[in-house]
C-alpha cells in the first residue's frame, strides 16, 4: 500500500472571541454574533490570518457551526458528537440576533432535537425536522408588516423609498411586501440595499457601495424611507452620515424620517462613539412589545468585569466603553487611563449603553423563562420523587418532550404578561411602535407613540399617538409630508403623468358642473340636480328657481310691449269699423279685415300668457291659443291674397271667376285653415299635452320653472304647419304683386309676409341656442314683431290714407291707375 504524501495544509478554526459559561446540571446555551473583524480578501494560497481588528464587521457561518458543536462536545474540549460528562447538558438554545445565526445553528442543532429559540429574523424554513423546533421570540414578521403599511397609508405617506438587507429576509421582502404596499396606493423613488462584505470583497467596496445607495436615499424627493435590516445594518446606516460630508450628500438639509423594522436596534461600533447620530432624531421603529421588569435596570448596572472575570466581552466592553484599559502589572500602567471597575455604567449615554428592557432584551428574557417553565413542567411531572445521581439519565431519556412544552406552555413572566406561541411556533405578541428621539449628549430617548397587536378586534389592531411624536428637526413639529407631488387641492382631480410612477400625478381644475370635496380625487364629483358647484368648486350652492316674470325689467318691457301693440291693434280695428263705409275700408273685403285685425290683436295678447308663473292652464293654453291664433291670422291674409288674384281673373271678358267672390270663399279659407291647426292642437293636448317643468340643466346656477312642450314632435307640427301657410300666403301674394294697383294689396302683403317669414326662421336657431328663461323671451319677441309685421306692413298704407290724406279716399282716386302716393 502506498502513503500519499500530505502536501496540504490545513487551517485550525478561528478561536472565539468571547465565551462566558457558568457549569450547572442543565445548560440553556446562547450563540450571538458580536464579533467585528476585517478579513483580507481570500485567495486560498494561505489560511485566513489570526490577527483580529475589532472595528470592522464581518460575519462568518463557520463560527456559528462552530459554537453548535462546542455546545454537543464534552467542555473545554471540542470533540463534536462526543460528551462524556454527566453535567451540562445542553437543555436549549437561544440564538440571534443575526438572521445568519437563526440559520445555521438550525442545520446542526435541529439534527439533536434540541429547542431553538430565535430572537433575530428567521429565514424560510422549508425541512421540516428543522421546523418542528424551531420557535420564534417575536410575533409573526406579517404583522410587523401590515403595520408598517397601516403607519404609512394613517399619515399619507404615499411617496417612499426602500433599503434592505441583502440577504434572503430582504430578497423576501421586496418579493412578497412591497407589491402588496403596491396595491395599497404606495409606490417607491427607489429601491436600494445595504452592501455586505464577503470573502471576495473588502472594506474599500463596502464603503464604494454604501456611499452610492446612501447619496441615492438622501436625494430622493421621499421623506420617509423605510429600512428593512438587520442588527448590523444600523452600524452601516452610521458610518454614512459623518463620510457623507466628503461626498458631498446633502444629509442635514434633507432630513428624513426613517421607518426600521424590528430586526434592527441601535449597535455601535467603538470608533463610532462621537460621531453624530442627529440623523436618527424623529425615527420610527417596530419593535417587539416588552415592559419593564422589575429589577433588570439596577441588574444590568451593576455588572462590572473586576467581579465576572469569566465574562471576557464584558471586560472588552468595559476599555470600549469608557476609553480606559486594565492592566495586568505595574509595567502597562499609564496615567489617566487605567480602568479601576468602579466606573458607572448608568453614566454612559444610551448610544453606548442602554439599560432599559428593549424589544430584543425581553425577547431573551421570555426566551429563558419558557425554557425554564418547560423544565420545570418535565421535572415536576417525572422525577419529583427520584433524588439519587440517576435522575439525569432518565431526564436526558425524556428531553425529546422539552420543544413540544415549550411550544404549548402558557405563562405569565414577572412583568405579569402572558407568554406563549402558536402552532407554527411563533410568539403570540405585540409590536410597539418607538419614537427615536436623540440628544447632542449621544443620548436616545424611545418613546412607545402606538403598536400593532393581531389580537385586537378587527380594525383596532393599530394604534398611533401622533400628538406624542417627534418629529426630525427639519419638519419644525408639523406632520412630514412624503408624496411626489402636492397634493390636488379641493376643486381639482389629478391625472397620471406619463412616464411616472402611479402616485406621481397633475392636478386639473374639475370642469364646469363638478366639483371635488376631497384632496386627491381621481374625478370630479357631479353636483345634485338641484344645486351647481361654488367658484372654487369644492362644493355645491343651491340653484335658485326662475321664469320670467312681470316684476322683472325684461317681463315688464315684454308686457307693455304687447299691450301697446294690442292698443294699437284696437285702436286700427275702432278707426276701420268707424270708418266702414269709406271706399278703402270697403276694398277687399271689408269683414276680412275686421277678421285679421282680431287675429292680431289676440296674437299681441297671447304672448302675455308666456309671462309669469307656469301653470298647468297657462301651459295648456300657451303653444295651442298661440297656434290656433296666428293659423287664424295668416289664413286671413291668404284669404286676401287669393281674393285679390280671383278679383282681377274676374274682370277678364269671359272668365267664370265671378261665381266664386263673395265672403262665402274667404269664410271658408280662414274656417278650414283655422280648423286645421285646431285639430293638430287637440291632437296634443290629448296625448302628450304641456305642463309646467322644472329644467335643472340648461342653466348652470338655476332651476328654469318653464313649460314642457310635452310632445316636442307636436311643437315643431304646430310650427311648420304656420310655416307651411306663411309660404303659401308669400307665393301667391308675390305672384299678384305686379297686378294693377287699383284692385291690389298683393304688394303689401308680400312684403309682410316676407318680414313674417324672417322673423321664424330666425326664431328656431334662435330659440334652440338660447337657454333659462330667455328662451321665453325669445318667443315672445317673435310673436310680437311677426304680429306687429302682418299689422304695420298691411295697413299703414291705409291708415296713412285715412289719417292724413282723406280727400284720397274716394272712388275716384281708388280707379286711377297711377299710384302717385305709394
């Protein structure tokens, strides 16, 4: 058999820095990450270097492997898997508060079916004889979420930024949280990660990198940032500020509200001690729900490394902590700096030493106190009777049993809480949400402002104290806003900007008829029918209800308008019957006349029926006497056209037009033509009549109290139907005009009948464009000038003749051919 030469060399493992053991029948044991050492990098030519530097983190599973084997090997002596004393048996362990630790210590000491109890973030586990005893001393890390939502959506903080930890909690993180704030209406400047050293890089990256994230942070246009770390994320978060002064990072004029997760808590690293911590000032934190227990503050106090030389970090600790050192002979002695052990620890500030029971401590606190109930339970159960040197080696047969009572035992601790997890192993508790509140002493003040507690009823799980807040300094105490734009104000709704993200947006003033009582709407609210939005339209004013009235300017012109034309009207229709004989009221149908003045005097007193307060007979009577009346009207002045054509036919030799003159023909036109309209009116009114309406839209500020036509198809029958007469009367009349004058008014009525005509043609575009009572207006008007057309174009001739010149109105003068007057 040949020996192969060993040409490798091997490498021992890196002693531990600080151990503390205390011998017992039982251990509970703790594995903790307080090491800071600087590897160079690894180029695996030579074994990593024994020369520790204290100052600068790095974090390696191997340790933690390390320490879980230690803890299975007989002590003082590390043979893994083999313990041969009868004394300090590993009864639990509690590890934290590194996310690492939780992790590896699992992969050992899960195979032992030894209780794991972890006070730091735990990564998935997905085997499950590590699952089965593997219990956390914190609630479910889910709740710690929805309440880190909760906070932000209660002040409006839709505009963030994130950093985590690079690492599988903060992959975990930006996978399955974030789009769930997403969805709540949060959207995110950026998204940035603490760096982390490893065997390839250095110190020189780690400062490149964090530098790089931390300039993107503090320029962002977000104040509130959320940090999702880990313990040793804070010591990273503090070496930024004081380098970020060389980098040209505007840290004091940007201050910035942090919101950490309850994995993280303050850490110092000594060369750290006097650099500013101005930045955390106004922070807010979740941690785990603790309260104090009675006599840890003066317990924590009085530990001192002179009296518990076992404990080495303490005696490390002690040099970091108040700048001195211990010396072991006179020789090392230097003036000033020696330690004496009879420092007081209550004399640091809380950045260098806390002595109040944070999340964390009490954590560990009820950690040891399940195990202890737990032990206490099997004992209690089994061996209360069995004293001798025996009872051990039945105990340790039995401690297989010790994760299950620890997982299922109820308790209260001294702080009179109770204690207990679920049935995934999680602890059933509370978060507490802390305000940081720092002093230029480097002292930390943590005031509890809220929590979030899953036990609560649904919808009081969160609690916020915002008088109790303090916030950063540049806020001067008022609510920090962190949105990406300012908020649209009341009467605006916003509008995305392309390009952005969905809570960047623009304001657009809500057009006309809505409003927005509410800061940020996405639309504008329309207002009731009854009401219409104020100037600024934030909110809806009452419409005033209006119809034209008698007591208004534009009524009372209308009004006296009518009545002077009807007088007018009256006063032509008394001169003419007066007057009945003459020759030139004798001409062309003397009765006609007598007919078509009526008409027009009733046309100038229907349009008093479109003034005032609609009624239900007012509605009736309006459209339907307006039609009736002026059909009635322009079938007279047909009825004079076509007389005038038939007079003239009749005096040709031969013509057989004789038989049809009379007053019998013109009855029968304005009868039949009337009738007509009459019976499109009666149509109507039966079916679909008008009735008196409130329009609450074609004014904007008012209710228009107005008629409804009922039937729109019936108005415009009522209209073309006049129309249809007007164009005939215009035809034959313009047809006649050129008829010898002595016989005609043909010329006159064509020129009424074309000022009759304008004045409807004008009215319908007139009428549809115009809105609220104008529209009354609109008609009226229309009414009197077509009536007022029909009066002043056919019979100021005549008048003028019986006025002013009545030596003409004579048989004679009416023969002459020649028309010296007119």
């Amino acid at each position: 058999m040949c020996r192969i030469p060993n040409t490798w060399s091997t490498c021992s493992p890196l002693p531990f820095l600080h151990k503390y053991y205390q011998p017992g029948d039982l251990i509970v044991a703790g594995i903790m990450s307080q090491i800071s050492i600087l590897f160079n990098p690894i180029d695996f030519d030579k074994c990593p270097s024994n020369d520790l530097i204290d100052d600068i983190f790095h974090f390696s599973q191997s340790w933690t492997y390390r320490a879980a084997l230690e803890l299975l090997s007989t002590y003082s002596r590390f043979i893994p898997n083999y313990k041969c004393d009868t004394q300090n048996y590993l009864a639990a362990v509690i590890g934290g508060p590194n996310s690492e630790v939780c992790l590896h210590m699992a992969n050992i000491l899960s195979n032992y079916k030894i209780p794991q109890l972890v006070y730091g973030p735990t990564p998935m586990r997905n085997i499950k004889t590590e699952v089965a005893f593997y219990n956390q001393m914190f609630p479910n890390i889910d709740h710690q979420y929805e309440g880190i939502l909760m906070l932000m959506l209660h002040f409006r903080w839709l505009w963030t930024g994130v950093l985590i930890a690079d690492n599988e909690n903060g992959e975990r993180f930006l996978q399955s949280v974030v789009p769930k704030f997403i969805l709540r209406g949060i959207c995110f400047d950026f998204i940035g990660r603490f760096p982390s050293i490893s065997y390839s890089s250095g110190i020189a990256d780690l400062v490149a990198d964090g530098l790089k994230t931390f300039n993107v942070a503090m320029r962002s246009t977000a104040n509130v940032l959320i940090i999702h770390g880990e313990i040793d994320s804070m010591t990273l978060l503090r070496m930024f500020p004081g380098m970020s002064e060389y980098e040209d990072i505007p840290i004091k004029a940007t201050g910035k509200v942090w919101v950490m997760t309850v994995q993280m808590d303050f850490t110092s690293l000594p060369f750290q001690r006097d650099q500013d911590i101005d930045f955390l000032h106004g922070s807010l934190s979740f941690t785990i729900h603790s309260k104090e227990v009675l006599g840890f503050k003066e317990f924590v106090q009085m530990r001192n490394p002179i009296l518990e030389k076992e404990d080495g970090f303490m005696r490390i600790y002690w040099e970091k902590a108040f700048q001195c050192h211990f010396v072991d002979s006179e020789e090392n002695m230097q003036d000033g700096d020696i330690c004496t052990g009879e420092e007081k620890l209550e004399a640091l500030p809380g950045s260098i030493f806390e002595t109040s029971m944070t999340g964390h401590s009490y954590s560990i606190y009820n950690a040891v106190n399940a195990v202890a109930h737990a032990v206490h339970a099997i004992h209690s159960s089994k061996f209360k009777r069995r004293v001798d040197e025996g009872w051990l080696k039945l105990w340790i047969q039995q401690m297989w049993k010790l994760n299950s009572l620890v997982r299922n035992r109820f308790f209260n601790n001294s702080a009179g809480e109770k204690v207990y997890f679920n049935q995934h192993g999680e602890l059933e508790a509370a978060f507490d949400i802390i305000n940081w509140v720092t002093f230029p002493n480097q002292s930390i003040l943590r005031v509890r402002v809220g929590g979030v507690d899953p036990r609560d009823p649904l919808g009081k799980e969160f609690t916020i104290h915002e008088d109790a807040i303090v916030w950063p300094s540049r806020f001067n105490q008022a609510l920090p806003i962190s949105l990406c734009n300012d908020h649209c104000h009341l009467g605006y709704s916003r509008t995305k900007k392309e390009g952005k993200p969905f809570c960047c947006y623009d304001c657009l003033p809500c057009p006309e008829g809505k409003f927005s009582n509410q800061e940020d709407m996405d639309d504008c609210l329309q207002c009731p029918e009854d009401q219409y939005p104020n100037n600024a339209r934030n909110s809806c004013i009452p419409k005033l209800i209006i119809f034209l009235t008698f007591d208004e300017p534009l009524g009372i012109s209308l009004a006296v308008l009518a009545l002077s034309f009807s007088f007018i009207a009256a006063s032509v229709l008394g001169i003419f019957v007066k007057l009945k004989d003459t020759p030139i009221v004798k001409a062309n149908n003397r009765n006609l006349t007598y007919t078509l003045l009526i008409f027009l005097l009733l046309s100038f007193l229907c349009a008093l029926l479109f003034i005032g307060q609609p009624k239900k007979l007012t509605c009736h009577l309006r459209q339907t006497a307006f039609g009736i009346i002026f059909s009635g009207a322009i079938s007279c002045v047909l009825a004079k056209t076509t007389i005038v054509v038939l007079a003239f036919m009749a005096t040709m030799p031969g013509s057989r037009m004789r038989k049809w003159l009379g007053s019998r023909l013109a009855a029968s036109i304005v009868l039949s033509c009337s009738l007509i309209q009459a019976a499109i009116c009666t149509v109507w009114l039966s079916t679909s009549p008008p009735f008196p309406d409130f329009n609450m839209h074609s004014v904007m500020k008012e209710i228009v109290q107005e008629c409804n036509e009922g039937s729109v198809t019936m108005f415009y029958c009522v209209l073309s139907y006049m129309g249809f007469l007007a164009t005939v009367s215009f035809t034959v009349a313009f047809l006649a005009r050129k008829l010898p004058d002595t016989f005609n008014e043909a010329t006159f009525i064509t020129f009424s009948m074309l000022v009759f005509c304008s004045v409807w043609l004008t009215f319908v575009p007139t009428y549809l464009s115009t809105k609220g009572k104008y529209m009354v207006a609109v008609e009226i008007f229309s009414i009197l000038a077509s009536s007022a057309g029909l009066l002043g174009c056919i019979f100021s001739p005549k008048l003028y003749i019986i006025v002013f010149r009545p030596e003409l109105n004579n048989k004679e003068q009416l023969r002459r051919r020649n028309n010296e007057i007119f």
